[in-house]
C-alpha cells in the first residue's frame, strides 16, 4: 500500500515532528537552520529577480488554501464512493465519509498547535491579539492531507500503477506547496517540515485501515 511505507517511517516522522517542536516551543538552537535558509532564498531571490518564479511560488502556496484543495479532496472522496457502489462494496459511502472527517481534522489539528506555539513569521513583526501564530503551517498541512487522501481514496478503486501515480502527484502538490510558501517568505522552513511530518504520520495511519470489500471478498 502506498503511503503505508515501512515501520521506520513514522517512527522517523513523528522524532522529526517532536524534535522541531521542541525546538520552536523553546526558541533552541535548531531554529538557526530557519533563519540561515531564509537568509539563503532572500539572497537567491534577489538575484535572479525572475517575475515567473516569484510569480510561481505564490500560485504553489496557494494551492495549499482550502480551496482549492478540500473541494479535491471532497471530490476524489465521492469519485471513490462511487466506483465502491459500482463494484458492489457494502460500504461503499465509506470514502465520502473519510473525505469529509479530514477536512474536519485538518483545522483541529493545526489551530490549537497554531495558538499554543504562537510563533512569528519570518517577517519577525509580533503576533497581533487575533492571530495564531505560523507553526505549524496550516497550508502545507492542508496540502499534505488534502492531496494525500484525495490520492488515497481513489488509488484503493483503481490498478497499482495508476496508484502509484496518484501517489507521486500527491507528493508533489504538497512539496511544491511547502517549498512554494518557503520561496514567498510566507514561513518558516520547519513550520513547513513539521506539517510535512504531521501530514505523513495521519496518511500512515489512514493508509492501514483496511478498505471495504466486495460482497465477493475482493
């Protein structure tokens, strides 16, 4: 199974996610990597002074807003429940169903980290009384999710191959995302590798929950 991976892997994701945590909860030295990297894009930015690549930039982070990304993952959730229906899975509402509890869970899993860290943005201006604060980053953990289940849902009512590019193009999306939201100076670098994180360990555990079968058992 795709994003399932080997049990290395959210052992690996979750340190990660905890380490940088720390990290940010207590302004520790790890937060120097930040600082060094936005130092580094402003840098190369500035010399290539390229209107397509800021412009590029912008259009990735946006793709991680909720629209468009939770009206994807809606619509790939109702595309899995109905090829389900058609192969005559019992409980073939189960894919529409999973789509819209992640797009419940994506805000409760961010907002509360949002407020409790309350970390600035790159930009250094303090936090105004009504906003959250930019850790972890909401788009990408969107992204992560959005697209993940979105390839997830549908990759279980088709062949591996095609599977595995749903898998790969859910990958990207959420990269792109994340790198694109590093390039416009909208955050951090580990606001976006703790949502990459955070978005991985919730497609693990997703990804293990057997899918409904056929009345046939297959």
């Amino acid at each position: 199974m795709g994003p399932a991976g080997p049990v290395a892997v959210p052992v690996v994701l979750a340190a990660v996610l905890v380490l940088i945590s720390w990290q940010v909860a207590v302004d520790g030295p790890l937060l120097g990597v930040d600082r060094w990297v936005r130092h580094a894009v402003r840098e190369t930015r500035h010399e290539l002074h390229s209107t397509v690549l800021n412009h590029l930039g912008k259009a990735l982070s946006d793709l991680g807003s909720s629209v468009p990304a939770i009206p994807v993952l809606l619509a790939a959730g109702v595309l899995a429940a109905w090829r389900s229906r058609r192969a005559g899975v019992p409980r073939w509402w189960f894919p529409a169903v999973t789509a819209v509890l992640t797009a419940g869970l994506i805000p409760l899993l961010v907002v509360p980290a949002k407020a409790w860290f309350a970390r600035p943005g790159p930009f250094g201006a303090p936090l105004a009384p009504d906003q959250w604060g930019w850790y972890p980053s909401g788009h990408t953990a969107t992204a992560t999710l959005a697209y993940g289940v979105a390839a997830l849902l549908p990759a279980r009512t088709v062949g591996a191959r095609a599977g595995r590019r749903l898998y790969a193009a859910a990958a990207l999306l959420a990269a792109g995302v994340g790198l694109g939201l590093v390039w416009s100076d909208y955050h951090w670098l580990l606001d976006v590798v703790a949502s990459w994180c955070l978005g991985g360990l919730v497609l693990r555990a997703l990804a293990r929950v057997p899918p409904p079968r056929t009345d046939r058992g297959s």
